[in-house]
C-alpha cells in the first residue's frame, strides 16, 4: 500500500507553498509537515501573554479589542488605524495600520475577539505589531474578517482551540495551518505502521486520528494523548535500533579474557594502600566475569566524582594483560590523558615498567598516544603498540587514527563518555582482531532516561559510594557586584595558601594571546560557554551589552599583579604545548604552585589532593554537572573543600538559579537531573548518541521516561521475534523514518 505520509508536499499544497516550507524548515514531505506539532494552542476567546513579548519575534497572540481610533498622516496621504488589544493583567499591546483610507477603524468594534499574527516591535517605549494579518470573532459570535483579511484560517476560530505554529518571515503561522489541513485530509485513509495488538494494549490512537489530535484537538486532554502516540512512535524506533544493536553485539563472539591467578591483576591487589569500597568490589566482581563471557562486554560506569571509577577500570585493564591481551585507555584531552597515565603509573609503581631496571616479574609497559607527541614519541607508542610491548595505551583521539594497531586489543575503556559518538567507539573497537570488550565511564551522572536512550546499547553500572577520606566541599555564590565579597574571597585564597595547601581558578575562556583569532578553545578542550541565560532586552527594548566570557589570561594577570602578588601562580588550557601542560601538571602535584589559573581542561581526572580551594569565575556560564564536576578537583585529600561560584548573574535569574542549586547540594544526580530539566532534547540525544542532531518531534527525555521503559521492552520483544521487521515492512519503514539517518545506517551495518 502506498504510504500517504510520504507523498510530496508539492502534489498536496501546491509548489509555491512546499517551496517555502522546504526553505524555512526542510518539510518536504506530507510526513515532514505533520510530524511537526502546533508549538502551542490558544484557546479560543482567551487573552495571550502579552507583557513578555519580545523585538523581532514573530508571534500569533490572541486578545480582544480594548480601543479603535484613526488619524490623518502628517506627512503623506492616508491615515493611521491603531487598535489597542489585550487587558489590564496581561498586557497590551498596540496593532497599526498605515491605510490610504480610514475603512479598517469602521471595521473593528470594540469587544471583537481577534487573532493576530506578526511581528513584534516597539515604538516609543510601547509594544507593538505592525500590518499583521489577523481574524476577529465579533462580540456577537460572528466571524468576520477586515477588507483582503478574509482566508482560510478562519475555519479555526469555529474550534475550541486555534493550533499556532512556529513561522518565519517567509511563510506564517496561517500558511502553515493551511498547509497542515490539507495534509490531514490526504492522510485520511493512510495505514497505521502500529499493529493493532500493540496499540491496544497500550492504549495508543490511530495514526490518523492521532495526528488529527495533534493538529485539530477538541481538549487539551485530546491534544496530549495524540501526542503521546508519537511519542511512543518516537521512543519505539530509538529503542529498537538499540535493541538491534545489544543483539547485533551479543551473536559476535570474542575471546574469553579470564583472570590468571599469582599475576599482574593479584599483585596490584595486594600493593593498593587502601580497601576497594564495597561498589568497587562488586562492580569489578561483574565486570570480571563478563571479560569471562563469550559476547563482548558493553558497559557503562557511572559514579560521582572521586568515586574509584578508574581504580575499576584498571582492575579490569590488569586482568585482559595477564589474559595475554592488550586494553586502551581513551580520554577526551591531552590533559586528561596524561593524567591518567600519572595516576596509573602511580597505583602500579614497578608493575608498570616491564624491562627496566628493578621491575617486577609480572610488570607490564604503559604508552601514551596524544596528537601532540614529537615524531620520536609517536613511533615509539605505535610500535609498542602495535607489537604488544604496551599492555596498557593511553590517549586521545589520536588513538583512533588509521595508522594505530594493535597486537590484540581486548580492552577498550572511553572516559568521559558523553564526548565519544557511537562511530568513535566504533573506529577503536575495529582496530581489535576480535571484538574487544567496552567499559565506558563517565563523571557526570546521567538520569535514567537519558541512560536508556543515549546509552541504551549498554549495560549500566553505578558507584555511589564515595571512598573513604574523601572530605567534604561547601560551596558558595559570590556576587561580582560586592565588592567586599571578592576581596573576602582573595583573602581566603591567600589564607589557604599560607596553611600550606593549593587552589584553582577556573575562568570559561582562554583570551587573547598571539592574536586576534586565537581566544577559541582547541579540539583538545571543550567549548562549553554559554551566554548568560538572564541577557535578554530590557523592558525598555533595548538589548544589554554583554561582556566576553572572562579569560584565563587577563584574569592571571590581574591577580598576579593584584590580590594574589607574590604568590606561585601558574596557567593550564588546551592550547599549551603538550610539554608545557605535563610540567605546569608535575608543579601543581609536586606542591611547587599556589594557585592555578585554568580552563575547564581540568574538569576530569586531574587530581591534586593538596588543592582545598576552587573559584569558578562567571560561574553563570557554565552547566551545574559541569560546575559539579569542577568542584570535585578539591577536598580529594584530608583538607575541607571550599568552591566559590563568583558570578555577575542577578538573584531571580535562571544562571543564578543554576548556581544556587549548585550551592545547594552535592549530589550529582540531582543536579543532573536539574541541568536536563534546562537543556534542549536535541543536545541529549544529539553528538552523545551520534555526532548528528536527532528528529525528536514529540518524545522528550525529561518526561516520558515510563514511555521510553516500555518501548524499551516493546523493542525487546520485537526484535526476539522477527530483528529485521521482514514481517512488518510498514513498521521497519516507519522506524526508519522516525530516526532517519540512525536507524536507516545501522540497519544498514547490521
């Protein structure tokens, strides 16, 4: 049967108007137009929001007519109609005219319920639309519509509810309804992809009544129950191609990788100066056996900062080199890396150098692979690489370049997760003879949704416990405006400094220092600034002028010449050579720094158990997971932590709000839930997943997490039952459309 949804939106709208749809949002098809729902619903004979409409939106606002009035103009024929809609508690806002003749003021009355669609402005301090189109419902339930108004749109205002759409300069929010009417009425005998058995049992419309739902609801009860159907279209694909995945994964078979008894994995045991946490052990105990398995190993570990996740990691890297294979260690930057590299070589002591002088029997070799290495450096690595010299290979993405092998790679650990793509996982795991086993980690913890969508191709494992001696951390919020407050915090910095211990500053930029072109962070470090979420225009309508993000650079000058004079303060970000990042590292562990002015290239891994203080400056432009993460850099040793959020952002404002939930507790998971509530779909399900922005339309993580679960099970249970939808080709297709790209490439692949 043919699939209506797939007709082209020229044979159904007419050329001129797909032309514009294509423009302004890629809408191509039947399936484009009405997979994109109304971006809100006005109900009908109710007043819009006015009072928080902004210059340049274009809008579609619902009011009555407050006051009609027209004037000559001064300085041309014509004249001037000015309607003043909307009320006392909701705002008003000016519409005007500029007519050849004054017809339009005898037109509309006063009481005449209107919607309106156009551009917002303002002149003369008051909020104002300009010749918008618009339709009035008159006091006395007529529609009616000024001279040249009348149009198709007026059918909507006989409804409950009037559907709006989001509209460009090119094509409105009339055009688009417009648009969408003819689409529902070409869709009318369209088949549901959906069996019949799974929409009754989980109490799901039709295809066509559900998109009916969306676009033309009689309640607000009808609208979200259509949209609950294609949120469930939605999670079912993205669970099935997951599902399709962990069963592509679990049919390959790998090498076994047990644990050898009186080796490597036991002589680290008996060397670490402090007891695994009962999580370490029992998540090590799982992971142990699942190296035993015949499928590859596909794990997530998550933990809050400092938890052990690398003491597990490393356990499970000892136990493929005693099995006689290779593990690899990628991190997200060369700070990162090297980090690890110390912290491993640390725990290992004589394990780790096989074939130097007074290195134990069972010791191993450990290479570093950065891009940033000499000639000599990177020949040595791959060589010790590829010849299997190296049990254990840290690096950055350098790792996955085609020219990386490996003698037989049985390990891949990724940390910092969320900063791989599916592919990048994948180009590592290539380079193995047989499919390696994955552990991913990641410090920042991930709400359940979000773990089930993003990272629903793996097994996920979480460490709450934190070890022992991890010392608390309060936290603070310093306003930038009181003065008497940044100068208490220098202080503080100082009085840390005298008793010994070590402090971070953490700026969101680098700034100026070749050039004018070279304040952007590398691809070593990530860009994670944002614009202060409070910097919208005034009441007045003019826009704030908002500085640059503060930098590393000027801020270490100030204080260096400042309020910290005379103290060692040293300067860590992307753009250092890679020499000059291991020595200014080697002087903070070695003691021989007081402060360190860095970027967020310090976020993970770095860990420096003197350092007692952090201030994050513009603390307002950073995430709360990323600002958790920051924080856990100190009180990793027997000292009291102290962070300081120092910020310009204002009580009441969104940034502000950020930091004080940050003040306010210390656990990660709340906080990660807390920054997904006040992140876009679109960046959860995006570069984590696939490096690609997704579809999602109706689906969205924060909420529907008891539709994502059962369409987690529902895909389960379809791909036990036929992988390939060879018995279903209208659902494999309709899978392939809601995810697209995702799906229609792995399906591809597997």
């Amino acid at each position: 049967m043919t699939d209506l949804f797939e007709t082209r939106l020229e044979d159904v709208v007419g050329g001129r108007t797909a032309k514009k749809l294509a423009a302004a949002f890629e809408h191509r098809t039947v399936r484009d137009l009405l997979w994109t729902a109304p971006r809100t619903l006005l109900e009908n004979g109710k007043t819009s929001n006015l009072i928080d409409l902004v210059d340049g939106e274009s809008v579609v606002v619902s009011a009555k007519v407050q006051s009609v009035s027209s004037r000559k103009m001064r300085d041309k024929p014509g004249h001037i109609t000015e309607i003043v809609i909307g009320d006392a508690a909701l705002g008003r806002v000016s519409v005007t005219f500029f007519d050849a003749k004054p017809f339009r003021a005898r037109m509309v009355n006063v009481g005449d319920f209107g919607v309106f669609s156009g551009k917002v402005s303002t002149y003369n301090g008051r909020r104002q639309l300009v010749g918008p189109r618009y339709t009035l419902l008159r006091a006395d339930g007529a529609i009616g519509s000024a001279e040249n108004q009348l149009s198709p749109e007026v059918a909507l205002l006989t409804g409950a509810f009037i559907p709006i759409y989001a509209a460009t300069k090119d094509i409105d929010a009339w055009a688009i309804a417009q648009s969408v009417t003819l689409a529902l009425e070409h869709i009318g005998g369209a088949e549901d992809p959906l069996p019949a058995r799974f929409r009754a049992e989980h109490g799901l419309m039709g295809i066509v009544e559900g998109m009916q739902a969306v676009h033309r609801p009689t309640s607000y009860g009808h609208w979200i129950a259509g949209k609950r159907r294609f949120a469930w279209d939605e999670a079912l694909a993205l669970q099935f191609v997951l599902a399709r995945r962990r069963e592509a994964n679990s049919l390959i078979p790998t090498m076994p990788r047990p644990r050898t008894p009186g080796r490597l994995l036991d002589a680290f045991d008996q060397r670490l100066p402090f007891a695994l946490t009962a999580g370490q052990r029992e998540i090590g105990d799982g992971i142990a056996a699942e190296l035993l398995g015949p499928a590859p190993m596909q794990r997530l570990l998550q933990g809050e900062v400092g938890s052990g996740k690398t003491v597990v990691a490393l356990r499970a890297m000892l136990q493929v080199v005693d099995a006689g294979g290779q593990a690899a260690l990628l991190a997200p930057t060369e700070v990162l890396a090297a980090q690890h590299l110390r912290t491993i070589q640390a725990l290992m002591g004589d394990l780790a150098r096989e074939g130097q002088f007074g290195a134990s029997e069972h010791a191993t070799r450990i290479a570093l692979l950065t891009g940033s290495q000499t000639a000599g450096q990177r020949r040595a690595a791959l060589l010790e690489a590829a010849s299997g010299a190296a049990g254990i290979v840290v690096g950055t993405h350098a790792v996955i370049q085609e020219n990386v092998q490996f003698a037989d790679l049985a390990l891949v650990v990724v940390d910092e997760q969320h900063r791989f793509g599916v592919e990048q996982r994948d180009a590592l795991r290539a380079k193995a003879g047989t499919p390696p086993h994955l552990l991913a980690m990641t410090a920042t913890p991930i709400p359940r949704p979000v773990a089930m969508t993003v990272f629903g191709d793996l097994d996920a494992s979480t460490l709450r416990e934190l070890p022992v001696g991890r010392s608390p951390i309060a936290t603070s919020v310093v306003p930038a405006d009181n003065a008497k407050w940044v100068d208490r915090t220098w202080t503080r910095v100082r009085e840390e400094v005298a008793a010994g211990r070590q402090v971070f500053v953490v700026c969101p930029r680098i700034g100026l220092a070749d050039g004018p072109d070279t304040d952007t962070l590398p691809e070593d470090e990530p860009d994670d600034i944002d614009e202060p979420d409070d910097a919208r225009p005034g009441a007045d309508g003019t826009a704030k002028v908002i500085r640059p993000p503060l930098a590393v650079l000027d801020v270490a000058a100030h204080l260096r010449e400042g309020p910290l004079a005379g103290l060692r303060l040293g300067i860590l970000h992307g753009r250092l050579p890679a020499g000059e990042k291991d020595a200014v590292m080697e002087q903070v562990t070695a003691g021989d720094l007081d402060v360190l002015v860095a970027t967020t290239v310090i976020e993970v891994g770095v860990d420096v158990p003197n350092a007692t203080v952090m201030v994050v400056m513009d603390a307002h432009r950073f995430g709360m997971s990323q600002l958790h993460q920051l924080r856990g850099r100190i009180g990793r040793g027997a000292h009291a932590g102290l962070c300081l959020l120092v910020t310009d952002s204002q009580p009441g404002t969104p940034g502000r709000e950020r930091l004080d939930a940050v003040a306010g507790t210390s656990d990660g998971f709340v906080l990660a839930q807390l920054d997904l509530a006040q992140r876009r779909e679109g960046d959860v399900l995006g570069a984590a997943q696939s490096g690609r922005a997704t579809t999602l339309r109706f689906l969205s993580i924060l909420t529907d997490e008891d539709v994502i679960s059962a369409a987690r099970l529902e895909a389960q249970r379809l791909v036990a039952e036929d992988r390939s939808l060879r018995g279903a080709p209208n659902l494999r297709a309709h899978i392939e459309h809601v995810v697209r790209e995702q799906a229609a490439e792995f399906l591809e692949k597997t």
